[in-house]
C-alpha cells in the first residue's frame, strides 16, 4: 500500500486522478478502523492533513474539510452552534482531536454525527478535482447507506456554512452518556429572517434525511416576526412529522419503533429550546 | 519471633495497612507497559485462527491445499495435527482444541494458520475452503435440555437442587418473578495474545496473558501430548481479566504451531474475535417465589434457574453451585427450594466473569425483595434488614456463617449517606449528557438499594491452595527479599500486597517480586477474590519459615534464606446432591449499594447520579486497592444494569466490538461514596475477606430498583435498554 502525502491541494487532485483508489486519510477515525478489521485494503492512502488549505476556516464561513472537530467546537461554536453541539457529541476528546467534518462527509454514514446539522443548515459541500470544482448541496450529498456524491477523482475541500442566523439545536440518543454512536439524532436551525426552519434526521434512513413536510408545516404555524410561546399542539405536530420523515430498521442498537418514538421526542423539545431562544432574543447555543 | 503484623508495620514503610505506588503504576499510566501484545521474538511468525461462522454446523470438508500455497506460510493445522488429547476444559474435557467434525458455536476454532505476517496470515486464512451442513441451533436455556443433545451425554451440564425445611409451608404474603440477565462480557482491554517458543528438545515456552499458570499448563500439556515439564509458562502483561482468561483461547494454538514450525509463534486477537475467543457471563432465567409473614419475615424462598452455559462446559458447574447455594441471598430463610440448571447450547461458551454465578441470582432475588416490600407496604432497606443474616445464621446448604456477616450495618450505612443534590441544570449531568437530549424534561429520579453476598476462594472440596517461595539476601549491606508465586497479577495489585506482606513480616523494604512462571508450584487461579487470601496467606507462611531462619539478624553475610511454602485455606466440602447440604464455601463477602438515578421517562435514558457502597473486607491490607476493586466491580455492575450486553440471534453474536457492546465510561460512572468496614475473619489471613466480587453483585440490582423507583415499571430484565423504559 502506497502512502501518498501531497504538500498542496493540487498535488493531491493530481494524485487522486492518478489513483481512483487512493482512499482519502485526514484524522483516521474511520479509516484506521476500517484497515485494522481488514475491511478495505486500498491500493493507496491520500493523507491530506498537509495541505493547508484544509485546515483552516474563513469568515463566510468556509470550514476547511480537515479543521478538527476540537476546533469547531472552540473556535466556531459562536457561529456555527448546531455544528459545535454535534461535534461535541462525537466520540471522545482523543477522536476530536483527530476527526474531521470532512471525514464524516467521506465516510457518509447515516449515524455520522454531523450531517443532520448541515442539512438543517443549508449547508454546501465543496468538492475539487483536476477537472475543477463543485458545489453540492448537502441535501444532494447523501446518496445511500456510505455511499456519497463524490466523482471517483473528487475531494472534499471544504463546507461553506453561513454563521447561525438563528438559533440552532442539535440532540443525539446514544445508549451511553458519552463517546456512543447515535442511535438516532435530530438537528434544527431556525432562519427567523426567512420565516422558515431546517430540520433533519440522523441514524433513522439509509442516509441522513431532511425532515420536509415538518420543516413546511413549522414554516406556516409559526410567526417568526413575533414569536408568541408554542402550543404544545405545534410541539406534537411537528415531532409526528419528523417521526414520519424517519424510516428506520430495527438493529442492535434500537429498535425502529424506539427511533421514531425518540426522534418525535427530541423534535418537540429542540424545537422548544430553539424558540424560547428566539423568543429571549438570543442566538447564541444553550 | 511472634511478632504481630501491627507492631512489624511499623518498621518499615509499605507494610500492609498502606497504599504504596504499584511498582507496575508508573509503566502503565505512562503507556511503557509491556502486555501480552507487545510480545516479541526475533524470527518469530505469526498466528491465525480459521473460526466457524455457524453456530451449529457438521462439517463435511476442510481443504487447506491453496492456503498452504500463499507465499510466507509455514503452516496451517487442523485437528488432525493435534498430536496429544484433543479435548480440554476447566471441569469436563468437552472442547476440542481443534474442531473435528462438528462446530457448535459460531467462532469456533477449525484450523489455524502459521505465517511471515498477521497479514499473510489472514490472506491464507481465507483460502482455507471449509464445507458445513448448517444444522438448526439450540438456542433456549428452558427448553435445551429436551432439545437436540450436542453432547453424548445430552445438553443438562448440571442440576443443583437444594432442600431446605419444609417444602410445603405457605405464607401470608407471597410474590412471584421471572427474571432475566443477558449476556455480559469480561471486556478485558488486553485482548488474547501470547508467544510461544519451541526449543530443541522438543518442550515449548508460553508467554502468556492468563488467570491460572498451571492449569493452562496442564491443559496445554494433554493437548500437546508433553509431559508438564516440558511445557513451560511465563505470565505476560495482563490487560484485565475478570474470569475471561480462566479458560484457554489461543494458548495450545501457539504451542501446536511453536513446534510444528521450529519457529517462535504469536497470536494476537483482535477485538471482534476477542468476543469470540473467551467466555462471558452467563445469561440466566429465573423464577422466584418468596412466602414471607405479616412482618415481613421470609417464611420460605423457592426457586428455579436455567444458567445458559453455550456450546461447552468450561466452569458451568461451579456457576451452577454458586447460583444455586447464594440463591436467597443474604438472608435467613428456613424453607428453601432450589433447582438451578446449567445447560448446553449453541449460543457462546459462558463461563467465569466476576461474580460467578451469585451476579445472576443477585438480581433476581433482590428485585423480589423490593416486590416484598412493596407488597408489605414496608421500605425496601426494612424488608432487608428485618430478614439479613448474621454471623451465625445458617445459609441453605446448612452452613454456618461463621464470621462477620454485618448485612444489616452495611445497608443502614449506604441509607444513612446524605442524598445527592436535586436534578442538575447542568446538561453534563442529566441523562444524554452533552448529547443534549434533556434539559431537565422527563426527568424523574429514583432510588435504589441492594445488598450481595459472594463466596470467596474456590468451593465444594476444592484443593485450593497457592504455592509462594521467599528468599532473602544481602544486597548493598542490607537484607532484600525477593518473592516468587505463580499467581497471576490481572490488574488487581496482587505485586503490590505481595511486597507489602513481605515487608510487613520480615521488616525488610527492599522486596522484588520475581516473574510468575511454573518453575514454581501452583498458585491457583486469579479469581473467586481470592488471591490476597489464598496466595497472601502463602507468602505470609512463607516468611513466617524465613523469619524463624533470620532470628532477629540484619545481617547474614553470604547467606541465602529461601523458603518455599504450600498454603491451604480450610477445606469445604462437597454439596449432597440431593439436598444440596454441606459446608461448600470458605468465606462470604456481603457488599450494599445505593443507588439514585436521574431518568428521562420519555426517551429511555439514565444517568447514574450516585452509586454509594458499604462494604466488609475483613482487614483492608492496602485501602487504595480496596476502593479500586469496589469502585471498578460497582462500575462492572453499572455496566450490566444499563448497557452491556453481547446481543444474539439465532447462536450468532450482533454486536463483536467496542461500537455496539457498550461498557461504562467515567462519564457514565458517578464519583462514589464507600465505607469501608474491617471485621477480620479469625480463619482468614490478617482477617482479610475477598473483596472483588461483592460490590458486582450489589450494584446492578440497586440502581435497576433506583430506575424501578422513578418509572413504576417493572423492569425483570437486565440490561434495561431504553425500548423497556419507553414501551417502544
């Protein structure tokens, strides 16, 4: 197995054309893994924690596919609350320390921590390759179970995330207190400007999923102009539309019932956290 | 020379009492540790086992000819290589070394491979071409036994009854349960690795991670077809064991690869087949039914409980007694029924795991207890107290408890500790944590109490003893002693007393503890609590021989004092078989819990607010040590109640890895308050009483009455998942 370590970014678009089947390394949370229980053996590993341009953020803001999530959690949270919320619930400090937003895209599992934050964002995944570069909407990103929109010869360089205009909020049901991954999780960022919210699903689909006929039916039962407090009737509502968004399977770390019963749940109470904020004029992260 | 170890203390620093460093502290906190794993020899090649993905299969074919053509291998080896007795076993010899013609769980070993890499290893591995007839497995503890037999002499391992009183009286108040504990595994972080090293003669050398040198060794030897001298162990960093290492994994596979190739041979597991290369505790259902009076005095206790053994015998028969003997629990009742069943099945082999047999009934019979209480309108600590023996009371089996049994005390100590604060607004503290699924909603709190009793060293006319050497020299003008055993050093500080009891009897600071290997006798297993009794009292006796020798001297010139000791601890007796009678255990260790717990009632979730522990421990030969074991068996505990589990279906393991088989984390674990009570045992060294299994037993059955508490439901099966509290 080769170990290629490009100093630039189109050194590594380069190498990657080269070789398809070089298998991108940033923090190697998954990766290693993956090569330990000798689940993949890829001709080549891409370590990209070199390039420069990939670990680092600009005002936008425009987050460096290889900032850790250590990074995002201090340096970001202000601005990007929902993404520091799922960051914090990823692993344990050794793991953010080395994982990465990019790598949770690469990996593109449906229980990757990050992803209903950035579809509930509107996030945009910025992928290169020698050919040029893309930008894929995150509701566009995700096409099945670890399986994403990347071409062959792409990278994913960064994701371009508008700081918070709302308030934003993201709930993860693990077995443990700590260091578990999801048995499902909810994201939700309010756009009080557009009258609108973003809402999606983790670990409840073969793919993180937005939560549309729920993000719809908020958009029309709320006044974002003058936020009154929720009746607990939109609370319900909105929870059995998330519910219904999900179609979850029964496996060993839930059953597809529980899912559905717990995402309902944490719909209902991230959206009461997200609108007393509003309502106390906040936009900062509880 | 009748010194005292009171007055002895006082001589030197670190004598027993204390808590000094562990001389292996520094190495592994700094991660310079050598384990088992970091094992290695020039020249050496590597280990690989082809295991079964059925659980219940007869095997038609194994082709090895196009692994054998990979390029780098030196061997690969199926059953017919066994040259010796291709069956081993803790207490029947029932498991092959190699799989001949059947498989009877899912991992189980059929051939092994020899190569210049793991990774080689693993690529010939696959070219090995196995064919199988997939038969249907047993899968049902309550029905194996009239199910298809796995074994000619059928699927019941063995049936403990016990008969106590009479066995029709009735009662004023009656309760009933089923009862259910899943799967547990030891989780040992160390997994399975060892190095073996042939020699010219045709003997082998075995590093090893292990629980008992010599029983390996005479295992090893049989299958090797060795005389036990040319068969020879040397203990290697252990990384945990908690009963999982009492049986052999990979230790004949080295060896049989070792000699067959000439060359040095490791293995080393992973983690996923760290789950199929060890037992784990055993699931269990079990049915209750406790009569008490009107005052809340038990009247009689009847049960019946199926202990799930998997495809092998390994040391169901001694989980069985345990069950059935500590059934009731620490309580006095004069009419007792028991019938406690470990069967053969096709789901994984289960054997020790700290706790043994008592975890199971533990928390079958303390959520009967609560269900008592509840009936009687009493509160749970009352019901306890007014039924907990005493030294004196008489167990089921007709045994005298013959020393401290302060059941009672230990429940008033955890119910007089002060609460924990009121439901935190911290999210860190609330159920989920940073996970943000609460902050405070659902949020209900409960409290829970539970009490254990355990039997320490080994039981029922067991010839249980520990063989320790003491030799003491002159170096650099003053005495030093070095001390010699084969009991095995887990994790547990078992180096750290042994250096304590030297310094404390001879006055003598300076003391190395020499590898543990068989060039010396036997020192028994690292379990059951009780190497600090049994291994403690052998170095005890050891340089109470040495002392007498020394008289008084602080020099001995050229000298050499060296003495080897066998020490036994009083001997127990078989249990009848029909009415399950006899003085079958040494000791009894008794540890309480209280339990409060925050729950979140609407997703299902807990947080452990407090754990706190009142313990005995007859002598507390080093207090540190003695609050890690409480806290770790209190977090062992924790980890059965709400998360862990090795889940399967159909024989087949769901969850091989550190993903899905959830252990606690220090974020799961509350700080805990322990008292730490010292009512010496006359019949046992400096008094001490075992104290690694009692709180495992306790803890588990007080924090599911804490979750019972807060939610009303009933809750008869551990772990409880968040599906149970949420009724999705």
């Amino acid at each position: 197995m080769d170990f290629l370590r490009p100093e630039t970014l189109a050194e590594a678009l380069e190498l990657k054309a080269s070789m398809p089947d070089a298998v991108p390394i940033a923090g190697g949370t998954d990766v290693m893994v993956e090569l330990n229980y000798d689940h993949r053996r890829p001709s080549a590993l891409l370590d990209l924690t070199r390039i420069p341009e990939l670990q680092q953020w600009s005002d936008g803001l425009r987050v460096g596919a290889g900032v850790p999530y250590v990074r995002i959690i201090d340096e970001l949270g202000a601005q990007l609350p929902g993404l520091a919320m799922a960051s914090r619930t990823v692993g344990s400090p050794q793991i953010r320390n080395r994982g990465t937003v990019g790598g949770n895209l690469g990996a593109a599992s449906p229980a990757g921590d990050t992803h209903p934050v950035l579809l509930a964002s509107d996030a945009v995944i910025e992928v290169a390759s020698v050919r040029g570069t893309r930008m894929i909407p995150a509701a566009d990103f995700y096409l099945g179970v670890k399986r994403n929109a990347l071409e062959q010869d792409e990278l994913i360089v960064a994701v371009h995330l508008a700081p918070a205009k709302g308030p934003q909020q993201f709930s993860k049901v693990g077995t443990r207190n700590a260091m578990v991954i999801a048995v499902c999780s909810f994201a939700i960022s309010l756009f009080p400007e557009e009258n609108r919210v973003g809402a999606a699903v983790g670990s409840a689909a073969p793919t993180p999923r937005r939560a549309l006929e729920a993000e719809e039916f908020l958009a029309s039962a709320l006044d974002f102009k003058a936020p009154k407090p929720l009746l607990d009737s939109v609370k319900r509502e909105f929870g059995e539309l998330v519910s219904q968004a999900a179609s979850p399977i029964d496996d060993v770390r839930g059953s597809a019932a529980y899912r559905k019963h717990a995402l309902a749940v944490m719909a209902r109470r991230t959206l009461g956290w997200a609108w007393q904020q509003l309502v106390d004029g906040e936009k900062a992260c509880a | 020379m009748t010194l005292t170890p009171a007055e002895l203390t006082s001589a030197v620093s670190g004598g027993i009492g204390t808590s000094p460093q562990r001389p292996d502290g520094n190495l592994k906190v700094r991660g310079e540790f050598a384990y088992a794993s970091d094992l290695w020899h020039e020249d050496m090649i590597w280990g690989a086992t082809l295991r079964s993905p059925h659980p219940y299969a007869r095997i038609t074919s194994v082709d090895i000819t196009e692994a054998l053509k990979v390029p780098g291998v030196y061997a690969v080896l199926t059953h017919s290589d066994v040259p010796g007795r291709n069956l081993y076993g803790l207490e029947h010899k029932d498991q092959p070394v190699l799989a001949v013609d059947v498989v009877r769980y899912q991992g189980e070993p059929i051939a092994l491979v020899g190569a210049d890499h793991p990774e080689t290893a693993l690529r010939a591995m696959k070219k090995i071409v196995v064919t199988y007839d997939v038969l249907d497995p047993v899968v049902d503890m309550e029905t194996a036994v009239d199910d298809t037999p796995l074994h000619p002499g059928g699927n019941l391992v063995r049936h403990v009854p016990i008969r106590r009183g009479s066995q029709d009286v009735t009662a004023d108040v009656v309760v009933t349960g089923r009862y259910e504990v899943g799967m547990q595994d030891q989780a040992f972080l160390g997994p399975e690795s060892g190095l073996a090293v042939p020699a010219e003669d045709g003997s082998v050398d075995l590093y090893i991670a292990t629980q008992w040198l010599h029983v390996d060794r005479d295992q090893i030897a049989a299958a090797l077809g060795l005389p036990q001298e040319q068969v020879r162990l040397t203990l290697s960093g252990v990384g945990g064991a908690f009963g999982g290492r009492e049986d052999l994994s990979m230790q004949v596979h080295a060896c049989l690869l070792a000699l067959y190739t000439g060359k040095p041979v490791k293995m080393v597991y992973n983690r996923e087949e760290s789950f199929y290369g060890h037992v784990h505790r055993h699931p269990a259902v079990l049915y209750y039914e406790h009569g008490a009076d009107h005052t809340g005095k038990l009247v009689y206790v009847r049960t019946k409980m199926y202990l799930d053994g998997g495809a092998y015998a390994s040391s169901t028969p001694a989980v069985v007694a345990n069950a059935a003997t500590l059934g009731v629990g620490p309580y006095e009742v004069d009419n007792v029924t028991v019938d406690a069943y470990g069967v053969y099945t096709n789901n994984p082999p289960c054997g020790a795991m700290r706790g043994f047999g008592a975890v199971q009934a533990g928390f079958a019979y303390e959520s009967q207890m609560d269900k008592l209480a509840e009936a009687l309108g009493m509160s749970p600590v009352d019901v306890r107290v007014r039924n907990a023996m005493t030294e004196g009371s008489v167990m089921p089996t007709g045994q005298v408890v013959d020393s401290a049994a302060p059941v009672a005390q230990l429940l008033k100590l955890v119910q007089d500790k002060p609460l924990p604060a009121g439901t935190s607004t911290d999210i860190r503290e609330l159920p989920g944590g940073v996970s943000n699924t609460t902050h405070g909603e659902g949020v209900v709190r409960g409290v829970g109490y539970a009490v254990g009793i355990k039997n320490i060293c080994f039981s029922e006319g067991y010839d249980d003893y520990s063989t320790a050497r003491v030799r003491v020299s002159m170096v650099s003008g003053s005495l030093a002693a070095a001390v010699h055993t084969a009991a095995c050093e887990v994790g547990q500080g078992l180096v750290t007393i042994m250096q304590q009891i030297v310094r404390t009897e001879l006055g003598i600071e300076r003391v190395t503890v020499l590898p543990m290997d068989t060039t010396i006798g036997n020192g028994g297993s690292t379990s059951a609590s009780r190497q600090t009794y049994v291994t403690g009292g052998a170095v005890k006796a050891a340089c109470a021989a040495v002392r007498s020798r020394l008289d008084g001297r602080t020099d001995i010139g050229d000298e050499v004092i060296d003495e080897t000791v066998e020490w036994r601890h009083r001997a127990t007796e078989a249990l009848d078989p029909e009415t399950g009678q006899g003085n079958a255990h040494v000791q009894y260790g008794f540890a309480a819990h209280r339990a409060v717990v925050d729950v979140d009632v609407e997703l299902g979730l807990v947080r452990v607010v407090s754990l706190d522990c009142a313990q005995d421990v007859g002598r507390a030969l080093n207090p540190q040590a003695v609050m890690g074991q409480i806290q770790g068996g209190s977090a062992q505990g924790l980890g059965l109640a709400v998360m862990e589990e090795i889940q399967t279906s159909g024989g087949k393991v769901r969850n091989p890895s550190f993903t899905d088989y959830l252990i606690p984390t220090v974020l799961d674990m509350p700080p805990m308050s322990i008292d730490v009570l010292e009512l010496a045992d006359p019949h046992a060294p400096y008094g001490i009483r075992g104290v690694g299994e009692p709180p495992t037993i306790s803890s588990t059955p007080a924090i599911v009455a804490a979750i019972r508490a807060a939610t009303g439901l009933a809750l008869t099966r551990v772990p409880v998942r968040p599906e149970h509290l949420t009724g999705t």
